[in-house]
C-alpha cells in the first residue's frame, strides 16, 4: 500500500443549547456531496492538533469554541481526487460560545440537531457512531483538559 496517503483528522462534535452542528457538503471535489457531516479536517505536517481542531473550525463555521474533551477516534479509507487515503480521525467534543453560523465554500447548508433528530439527515460512516458514542458518555462530568 505505498501509494497509500495518511492523514490526521480533527473533527469537532460541537455543542450549543443540547443541540449538536452538522455540514451539508456542497463543494464538487468533496467525498460526500449532498451528505451532512461533523466539522473539521486534516492536521498539516508540524501543525499542533489544537490548532488545526480550531483552524479548521473557525474556517468552516465562523464559531469561537472551547474544546472540551477527545470522545472517539475513528479511521475511514476514501479515495479523493483519484488517490487512496487513510483517514485517523480524533473527534473532539467542543462548547460553541454562539449558534451563529457562517458558512465557508465546501458547504452549503448547517443544522443544529438533538440526538433524536439524527434520523432526519443523511450522514456518512462515522456520523452515527458518534452521536452514539456521546450518548454513552453523556453521563459523565467532562471537566476541563
């Protein structure tokens, strides 16, 4: 698999009012047009993962938040742009200060969902893992890293 590209994630769970962000992709190079998804993107080479959690946070959403705690990591192997990758993703639970979304170019439609209301949307592998995975851990006190 040398022609194989692995990259880090940093996705963002991001809370505000119980309610959690999702992105409808709408750019045309994108792998899941049409299909919302959580926040976030690649870590580059020597970049700090806080900074490219809140990067690529601030770039997608417009939002200032405080992240919160690491809750799951999950891998996926898309092929973008005809090339073969290996995605590590860590999915970060995050506190947005504001519902207040301003969308960049690779979107073109934001929702803040509950939990229950997950069914609603079309949302790609690991969406749904997620969501069950905070439920799983919604219990416990997150505190401060």
């Amino acid at each position: 698999m040398s022609d194989l590209v692995q990259r880090v994630g940093a996705k963002a769970f991001i809370r505000f009012n119980d309610k959690f962000l999702l992105l409808r992709e709408g750019a045309a190079d994108g792998t899941a047009i049409g299909k919302f998804q959580i926040p976030g993107g690649m870590v580059e080479p020597g970049e700090p993962f806080k900074d490219a959690l809140l990067r690529e946070i601030k770039e997608e959403t417009g939002l200032t938040v405080r992240p919160v705690v690491p809750i799951m990591v999950e891998g996926w192997l898309p092929t973008i742009e005809g090339v073969k990758h290996q995605i590590i993703a860590i999915f970060y639970l995050c506190e947005a200060d504001s519902d207040a979304v301003t969308l960049s170019h690779e979107h073109d439609k934001h929702a803040w969902v509950a939990p229950e209301e997950l069914i609603n949307y079309d949302v790609p592998h690991p969406v749904p893992q997620l969501f069950k995975r905070y439920k799983e851990l919604s219990g416990q006190n997150w505190g401060e890293l």
